[in-house]
C-alpha cells in the first residue's frame, strides 16, 4: 500500500498496482497526448485538465482531436486565427477546430476525396459550437482560395453567407435549452458541403435525424421548448401578433411553453428573433413563405391550449372544456379548417368496423393524446419542410456547371450516448446510431490501420484495441433472427399486441441466448450491453411510439386545408376519390413506415456516406453539469473519454505507426540529412533502408513496408533536422 493525496488535500491508502506513473514535468499541457512517455488514464484526464484550467480547450490525441467545453467564449475564431491555420499543417500549428477543418480542406483538394469530420460527445459538451467553427472555416477559406469571375464570384459568396445564416433557422427551430446546455441541437444533422475541384464552394444539403418532437408537448422543469416559440412570442411585430391571434400573450399563457424557463440568462430572444427573419432573408424566403413556417408555430401554441373534461361525471367520455372555444376557433383559423369538423374528428372519429362505419367515443385521455400527437405531428413536419426548403436554396450541384464534378466535406453533429434514470425507445434510436458510429470510429481507426500494416508486411504485433459491437447492433437491427426493431414493428401492427407482450416476446427470444441482453428488474424493460456501458431499458409507450399514430380523421382535414402550406405537410395523409381507397390501411399502400423502420434506413444511408469518405474525429467532452468555466470534474471526463473511444485511439496512435510516406516522399522530404548515399538508380525500398541506417534512427521509431516508411512520432524532428540543415548550408554559402 502507498499514501496519496487527493485533491482536495485528503490522504488515502492504495495499492500501489492503482497507483498510474506521472509523466515528466516538459511533457505538461502536452499538445498531443500520444507523445506522452507515460500513457495511462490518469495522465490523460490531468494533460487535458492542465490544458483546460489554461483555456486550451483542443488537444490532439493521436489521430484525432479532443475539446472540452469551456463555457465562456473564448477570442480564438476571429479572421486572424482563420488565417492562422489556412493551409498550415498540423506540425506547424496549435491543436484546433480550425486545424482540423484545413486538413480535411486541404485533403479533399489534393486527392479529390469525399471528407467527413464526425463531432461527438454527450449532450452539452459543445457539438453544435464546434460545427458551427467547421462550417465558418470552410466557408471563409474556400470562398477566398481562387480567383473568380464578376459574374459568378457574387453567387458564391452569396452561397458561402447562405451556408452560415441557414443556422440560426436550424437552431430557432431544432434547438432548446436543457438542463446542461442553453443551446442544445435536438436533432441530427450531416451538413454535405460540395467543392469545386477548385476548391470554391459550389452548393450544400442538409440531412437531419431523430428530432426530439416530445419536446413540443412536454417539458422538464428547468428546460425549454423550442426557441422559436419564445422568439415569436417576444419578437413578433403588432401585425403578426394580430394575424396569428396571439394578442398580449406570454409564454406563460400556453400550455406548451408554461411548464418549463421562459428565459436564457444572457440571451435576448428579441434579439435572436432578428436573427432569425435576417437568415430568412438571406435565404431568400418570401414574406408569405415566413408566414406560412410561423404561422403553423402560432397553430401548434394554440392547439395546445384546448382543455378536455369529461362529458358528465357518470361516463368517462370525452368533451371539449367551456374555454376550450377560443383556442380552438383560433387553431382552426390559423390552419385553414372547419372547426365544427375539427372538433368532430376528435371527440367522436370515424373507424372502420367490418365493412360499417362507426363512430368512436373518445376518452378524455385519448383526446389529450392525440391533441398531444397532432401538435408533435405538424412540428416534425414543418421541420422537414423547412430543411427541405433550405436544401433548395443551397443545392447548386443537380444541374448546371457543378453537376457530376464535385466532392464534399460532410459535417456530422449528432446526439451522444445517452444514459438516464429511465430510458425509453429514444434512448435506443441514440444509442444504436453511437454504437454504429463508435463500430466505423473502430473500423477506420483500428481495423483500417492495421490492414494496412499487413498488405505493406511490416513487423507487427496484432492488437485488438476495438470492442466487438456487432453482436449488439446485430442484437437491435437484424431481421432473422428477430432484432429488437423487427420485434417491436411486428408487435405494431398486429391488433392485439401490448407492450408487455412485446417485452416478454423479447425476452423469449433473447435473454440467456447472448451475453448482451438479459431481462430487466423493471416491471417491463431489458437491459442492453452497449461499447459505452449497459442501459437499462423501459418498454412502456413503445408500441404506440413506433407506430408514431396521428388521428386520421384530423389530418385528412389538414390535408384538404386552405392554408397550402398545412395541405403539403399533410399531402401523404389526403383522401382518395373512392371512399374504401381512403379507409385502407396505410401499410397496405405502403406508407406506413414505423419510427424504428425509418431510423434504421436514414442510418444506412448515413453510414454508407461515411464510408465513402476519409474521416476526421472530434470528441466533444463535457466538464461539468454546473455549465461553469474552469470546473472540471475528473470522474466525469474519465467516464466520457472510456465511452467514446479516446483512451484506444491514442493507445493505437502510440504503439503504432500513424506517420507514413512513400519511397519517393520519404527519399525527396529527408535525402538531404543524409551524406554519401550511392549514385545511379536504387530501388525505392533499398535506398530508404540505406537512407534510415544514416540517419541513425532506432529501429523501434519506424518499419519500412513494401511501398512507405512508416513512422513513430519522429517526423517532427526530422523536419526540425532538414530545416536546420537548410539553413545551416544556406549560411555557409
């Protein structure tokens, strides 16, 4: 046992086997954390925390980038640090976003392949921010690369402003306060930026995925709803507060917003509401176009306000509370339907029974439900309409001078692993997407790199630094044997399927069947053994939130509505000529897709672009729960860095070879350090080995393939070397 202190000054007792060796002093605020002489967990939680209480939130950690949150903005993105880090590599500058975003830059022009920069972390660890440097950087460099012609130059530079201001519209809309973050994105995206070969920006496209539309109706305390709502409400002018029936109401006044904060310490959301109309404008949507988005914001706010009861104390039928009249007038204006119709088709909807109609008496509860469904319904689509409306202004490639001629640099913001005190079907859509991510961040990093070290036949030891996470993603996509998302879409459309019979149909299949599932404690739920942690899950909800169900009597209303706007968003759900065409199932016309369905193929498609591409890594890592500057909290960052990856990657970056260059490189970059090499030709490989014995580098710093030279952390010293080598011939001269 040995004594140590801790740091807040107590002393414990340890065996010494826990107890990790601390690196030498020089190697402080290192700033790759893969040079350290002693790599162990401990040294990197106090590298990043010594660079952190110094405001140097980036380090390198082998072939990726770390960032940890500094929760105070920080003078490190202006113009001159742009410039700073355009066109220089990594060897010559400070870890950085900006390093980062050039090297994908500056790959993509050189060898015409597709790049990706994957952002992940937990929630609040500074995703979205750090997206948003990326896409700043790229548009700044690209657009002022290359010279361009009168003619074009003023569309690209337009499109280059479009690109940055097509955010604020995606945060009023996607994006929300929570507990741990003030400016939380509650959606996926991947930003695809496509470039000339040039290097100029020629157009963008934006997919989003798993919006988190439960936030329209249900808020935690001490978080908010969408931002767009508070901005309406705060910043809306006298004619649009008349227009939309909005009158003097606060965010108080709505059932949607009321629950939750109504402010962010620090932002105006008067201020953030011009922001908002600006990028409209800039996105060249028309005064109508605005109207038709907010005025289906307003519609949601009002909808939410239509109380129910029961009709008398005797049945437990549904009817519409006294005060519910206004709001229900108010929504129905403001959608373009009846509200006779309306309020028909939620109180008493039509069903088919056999070959009769019939119509249905509601309970309160269902009433409120599918009030609760609509709402979140309208939002989600109005969302994707809204992105798809963006993509139309910023695509530039479908036709035209760019079209089949570009490559893309695609941006990955989404949603980290997640663990609550309940977790529900959201949970498993987010942590399947990480497992599948950390599985490619494993492959590319792992799997890639050591093939690699095998078709060159160097001397190598295989390590298996990557978990096997396929028997989990298998264990939730796969359709024979039955995954947990074929499972649960066959339970969805069979009549009489329950959560709990869904629950014990899983268990049947899986518990003791794979060491990755077993039954859970809960009354109904499993637990699932993920790459970051086991979680467990409830089941509870999760039929009716897969089936995704919206009453179908209203949205064929909202189908035929004289709002256009609201008519589109609800095209799919419009009724056929014949009366029996209308009542089929929309499974039978095929367009029913269950949320779990719809996940699975937008993370195929996702997937499939990411392979295509050469990755670029950053972690985003949380340093406390509190939202405050300078506290970092040891056991967290420890958690987050064993989670996502960051421990093997820099583990494989030092006892592999992350630096490599061909013959012909290596003997054109270095042949100059080295003196009386022979005259005439010498194959590639010999001549290298010829040129690594003069240099009198130890053999446990490279390996020579069968076409590269691979390296270990010494291409800086040798471009010190030649540097100095030039300089010193140049002064003897």
């Amino acid at each position: 046992m040995i004594k140590v202190q801790c740091d807040n000054g107590s002393q414990r007792d340890v065996p010494a086997d826990s107890v990790d060796k601390v690196n030498p002093a020089k190697f402080d605020k290192a700033d790759d954390m893969a040079e350290l002489t002693h790599l162990n967990e401990a040294s990197v939680v106090h590298n990043l925390q010594q660079r952190y209480q110094a405001d140097l939130i980036y380090t390198y950690s082998g072939l990726f980038l770390v960032t940890v949150n500094p929760y105070t903005p920080l003078p490190i993105y202006g113009r001159d640090y742009i410039n700073m880090y355009k066109g220089r590599s990594r060897e010559d500058t400070k870890p950085h976003i900006f390093a980062m975003a050039d090297e994908a830059f500056r790959n993509l022009i050189d060898e015409g392949t597709n790049q990706s920069i994957l952002v992940t972390g937990e929630s609040g660890a500074g995703k979205t921010e750090n997206t948003k440097k990326v896409i700043q950087f790229l548009a700044s460099v690209a657009t002022s690369d290359t010279p361009r012609v009168k003619s074009s130059g003023r569309q690209l530079s337009n499109l280059s402003e479009q690109i940055l201001r097509a955010n604020p519209i995606l945060e009023a809309f996607g994006n929300a306060q929570t507990v741990r973050n003030n400016n939380s994105s509650r959606f996926g995206k991947f930003i695809r930026i496509e470039f000339t070969r040039t290097g100029q920006i020629a157009g963008a496209y934006i997919d989003w995925y798993l919006l988190e539309k439960s936030r329209v109706v249900h808020l935690n305390s001490h978080e908010r709803n969408y931002h767009v709502f508070y901005q309406l409400l705060r910043g809306a002018s006298h004619a649009m507060r008349r227009d939309f029936m909005l009158g003097d109401k606060e965010a108080e006044d709505f059932e949607y917003t009321k629950h939750g904060n109504d402010t962010i310490s620090g932002v105006s959301d008067e201020g953030e509401w011009k922001s908002l109309l600006e990028a409209f404008h800039v996105m060249n949507f028309s005064d109508s176009e605005q109207t038709d988005v907010l005025q289906t914001i307003a519609g949601v706010l009002h909808l939410g306000n239509i109380a129910v009861m029961k009709e008398s104390s005797r049945a437990d039928q549904a009817a519409l509370s006294p005060e519910a009249a206004d709001p229900v007038q108010r929504t129905c204006k403001l959608l373009g339907i009846n509200a006779e119709a309306f309020v028909k088709a939620l109180l008493h909807p039509r069903v088919k029974a056999g070959h009769e109609w019939v119509e249905k008496v509601q309970t309160p509860e269902q009433v409120r439900l599918s009030i609760d469904a609509l709402a979140k319904g309208i939002y989600e689509r109005g969302f994707g309409n809204l992105v798809d409306r963006i993509n139309r202004q910023l695509d530039r490639t479908s036709s035209g001078a760019y079209a089949d001629d570009t490559s893309f640099i695609g941006v990955l913001d989404i949603a980290g692993f997640e663990i609550f005190e309940e977790n529900s079907f959201e949970q498993l859509c987010i942590n399947y997407t990480n497992e599948k991510l950390q599985q490619f961040f494993n492959h590319h990093m792992f799997v890639l790199e050591q093939e690699e070290y095998a078709r060159e036949q160097i001397e190598w030891k295989f390590i298996d630094f990557g978990r096997d996470l396929q028997p989990t993603i298998d264990l939730i996509e796969l359709p024979n044997p039955i995954g947990i998302f074929s499972c649960l879409d066959e339970d969805s459309v069979m009549p009489k399927a329950t959560d709990k019979s869904f629950t014990e149909k899983l268990h049947s299949l899986w518990d003791r069947k794979t060491p990755k599932y077993k039954r859970s404690l809960l009354n109904q739920g499993f637990m699932l053994t993920h790459y970051a942690a086991e979680v467990e899950y409830s089941t509870e909800g999760w039929l009716e939130k897969n089936k995704d169900p919206l009453n179908d009597n209203v949205t064929r209303l909202l189908a035929s509505s004289t709002n256009a706007h609201v008519a589109n968003l609800f095209a799919d759900c419009a009724e056929t000529d014949d009366v029996e065409g209308a009542t089929r199932s929309r499974v039978k016309r095929g367009l029913f897709r269950t949320v779990a369905q719809r996940h699975k193929e937008q993370l195929s498609t996702l997937m499939n672009q990411l392979h295509s591409t050469h990755p670029h890594f950053v972690r985003c890592i949380l340093p406390n729960h509190k939202k405050k500057p300078k506290q970092f909290s040891s056991p967290l960052v420890l958690d987050q860095l064993r989670c996502n990856g960051v421990l093997e990657g820099i583990r494989i970056a030092r006892t592999g070879f992350p630096n490599r260059l061909p013959f012909a490189e290596f003997r054109a970059r270095y042949e100059v350090l080295c003196q009386n090499m022979p005259k005439g030709y010498v194959e590639g490989q010999a001549y290298s080995k010829i040129m690594l014995e003069k240099l009198n580098m130890d053999r446990s710093w490279y390996r020579v393939g069968l076409t590269k030279v691979f390296f270990r952390a010494v291409s800086d010293m040798l471009e010190f070397a030649k540097t100095w080598t030039r300089r010193h011939s140049s002064s003897n001269n």
